[in-house]
C-alpha cells in the first residue's frame, strides 16, 4: 500500500443503522420482486430463516468480542445499536439474570419507513433479535410483545437468563 492510499473501514466499523440501510435499499426491491414472482408467505419465510441464521451468527460473534455472553456482557454490546442516536432506551430492571427495557425511540422504524420499506421493515430489522439474543447465548429467552416498527410507542424486550 503507498501512502496515498487510504484504508477502508471494515464493515463493523460502520454504524448498524447506516448497514441496514444499505441492506435495506438492496434488498427491499430484490424482496418485494420475489414475493411478487413467488408469493409473499414463502418468500418471507426464506428471507426470515436467513436473517435469522445472520442475526444468530451476529449473536455469537459479539459474545466473543465481549468477552462473554453474560447480562453485563450483552449491555456493553448493546451500544453499537444506539450508535449515533439510532434508538434511544429506556431501561426497567437489570439483575445478573434479568434484563427488562423499552426502546421509546427508533430511527431503524424511521428510516424504513422513509424507505417505503415500512412492510418490510420487522423483517429485515426487529425480526433478528430472538435469534441474535440465543446466538449471544442460548440460555438467554427473549419476550416481545410490541415494536415501534408495527405501530406501538415502544418496543418492550423482556429478557431472562436461565
């Protein structure tokens, strides 16, 4: 490499808002032409294993990189998400075991809906999270009852390591 030369960024270097985008501005028109050739059931159901298989990769991934896979490993994880003010949290209760919050913002909604991608949008984005949490660690279970993302003021996530 000659000094003029600059290094790119390495993937994990850009803010996981700005690579769903990207994600998202491929892969949205590439999904909505399958499901008009395919039908949309079976072509979501693909997409969605194959999300999840990332999501879950993701998962194990960033376990590694925090040095564990315990609560206190997951919430300093957990700041990628949030960079650049991507989502803004609201937490409940955190005990070694238990880890309750809200997310009462979330510019990921924002920008697939801005993206005429708002159908698509749980999918490509909120749907990954159970995987990404039992990639993390498999004895963690994950409850969610809303998303922003389908309608509802905040996305409530319950999780309870067993």
């Amino acid at each position: 490499m000659t000094g003029d030369e600059k290094q790119l960024p390495e993937v994990n270097d850009i803010p996981i808002l700005i690579r769903r985008e990207i994600e998202a501005r491929m892969a949205g028109p590439l999904i909505k032409a399958l499901m008009a050739k395919f039908g949309e059931e079976e072509t979501l159901d693909v997409v969605s294993k194959v999300i999840e298989s990332l999501a879950a990769e993701f998962g194990a991934d960033l376990a590694r990189k925090q040095g564990g896979n315990s609560i206190a490993d997951l919430r300093r994880g957990q700041a990628i998400w949030s960079a650049g003010g991507a989502n803004q949290r609201e937490i409940l209760e955190v005990t070694e075991t238990t880890y309750n919050y809200n997310i009462v913002r979330c510019k990921y909604a924002d920008m697939y809906r801005a993206l005429g991608l708002a159908d698509l949008g749980f999918v490509l984005s909120c749907k990954r999270d159970g995987a990404m949490f039992k990639g993390f660690n498999p004895r963690l279970k994950f409850e969610r009852t809303q998303t922003i993302m389908q309608g509802a003021d905040y996305c409530d996530f319950r999780l309870t390591l067993e």
